[in-house]
C-alpha cells in the first residue's frame, strides 16, 4: 500500500502495477475488480449521456465504434446491450495494445455478441473502414502527455462523428477515499494499489486544457466535464 500522499498539484510518476509484466491470470482478476468498481459507481452514465445526446439514428450506414484500451470488454458490452435496446445498427471493435487483454475480453464475450476484439497499438492501427465514434475508460492517465497530444490528433482524425474520453479527476479526496474502499472491498491487490496511483496520475481541467490546445483543439470544440465520484471526461462532437 501506498504509505505517503502525492502532490496533487502535478500529475504523479508513479508506476501502476497493471502496467508491468505479470500473469494473465492476474490480470483477468484485476480487470474483473475494475469492472466491478465501475459498475458499483455507474462509472459509464457519462459516456451513455454523451452516445444518447447524438442524434445516432440519422447515420444512413452500420454505426461503428472504437473502444480504445478496451480492458476486460466489460464497457463495450453494455454499449452492445444499449444500442441493441435501441434498435441501432452498430459494429464495435475492442482495441488494445496488450495480446492477454484481448484474449481477456474475448473469453468473457458470449458467442452470440459481433463484438471483433483486435491486440494492437491505436498509433499503428488503421481502421479498415471508417470509424464513427472513439470512446475510452480509464486509459488516458496511463499515457504521457506527449501521448495523450498524439491520441487526441489520433480520434481527431478518425472519429466522423466524435469521441469520449473516460478518465479519473485528481484530488486528494477521491485518492484516499478509493485507497481505503479497495482495500475494505477486498479487492484484487493490484487494485488496491493502483486505483489511488491512478487517481494521482489523473487530469484537473487545466491539464486537459492544455492538452487540448497542443492537440489543435479549440474550447469550443471539446467539452472538459467532471462527473462524480471522480471522473473527468472529455468530449468531443463534430459538426453534422
């Protein structure tokens, strides 16, 4: 466990343990808790707010959308089970950069799902068709800023209608809140150690402020919102 509390004045360095090599068993656990977590605070009401404030119906063609560091494929299949009670079209591909993730979230997809689930780095990813939506959950405080400019540019150039950043608002008292609940709620230890080191590694407005502007993004074009518990998402919604 973490015995002193970061500078919540800067994003932290700290190294989370999902990050590091470890066994695909571990892993599958660890991403199971997370998904739990998640589902307990309804982590997902702002991307589902987002998705139902577009006017989805109007795309003349199959709806195709892009999870980016897809996890354990929890969130890509209540975007499958939203738009199916819908009536939406839509093709949904799972994308991340780890190999064990993917066969992770493909384990626990049943076999009636379209769901395609694809290891590879978003940077060297060409969609083979064009995508409409990108959307991510907590990926982005795993990457550097220098990374986090490039994958705005990335979903900038790819997304036809828009993307969704899903990410984590730093402060201490989300920090020490999830510190103290991941380890009442028994959770993976991996969990218990990098939900608080994710929360350090996390955005303020202001970050993400910046971030947006080196990516040639103006305010206007980009929502930075916070929704609680602890989450800081970004927006973006292009013109139809």
């Amino acid at each position: 466990m973490l015995s002193n509390a970061p500078d919540f004045r800067h994003r932290a360095r700290l190294i989370e343990k999902m990050d590091q090599p470890c066994s695909r068993d571990d892993l599958r656990a660890c991403l199971r808790d997370i998904a739990r977590l998640n589902r307990w605070i309804r982590a997902d009401r702002s991307l589902f707010n987002w998705l139902g404030s577009l006017n989805l119906s109007s795309v003349a063609q199959r709806l195709r959308i892009l999870d980016v560091g897809c996890g354990n494929g929890d969130g890509l299949r209540r975007i499958e089970r939203w738009a199916h009670d819908r009536n939406l079209a839509v093709d949904l591909i799972g994308l991340d950069i780890s190999p064990d993730v993917v066969a992770i979230a493909a384990e626990l997809t049943p076999p009636t799902s379209s769901i395609q689930w694809i290891a590879a780095d978003v940077f060297s990813y060409v969609p083979p068709r064009p995508i409409h939506i990108v959307v991510s959950s907590l990926l982005t405080h795993h990457l550097a800023d220098i990374q986090l400019v490039r994958f705005l540019q990335w979903m900038e150039r790819h997304a036809a209608l828009g993307w969704f950043i899903n990410d984590l608002s730093r402060a201490a008292v989300p920090y020490h809140f999830i510190r103290i609940f991941a380890r009442l709620a028994r959770l993976h230890p991996f969990v218990q150690y990098d939900a608080p080191v994710s929360i350090a590694r996390a955005f303020v407005p202001a970050d993400w402020q910046t971030l947006c502007a080196a990516a040639n993004l103006t305010e206007r074009e980009v929502s930075i919102q916070r929704f609680r518990p602890a989450r800081l998402c970004v927006a973006r919604r292009k013109p139809q």
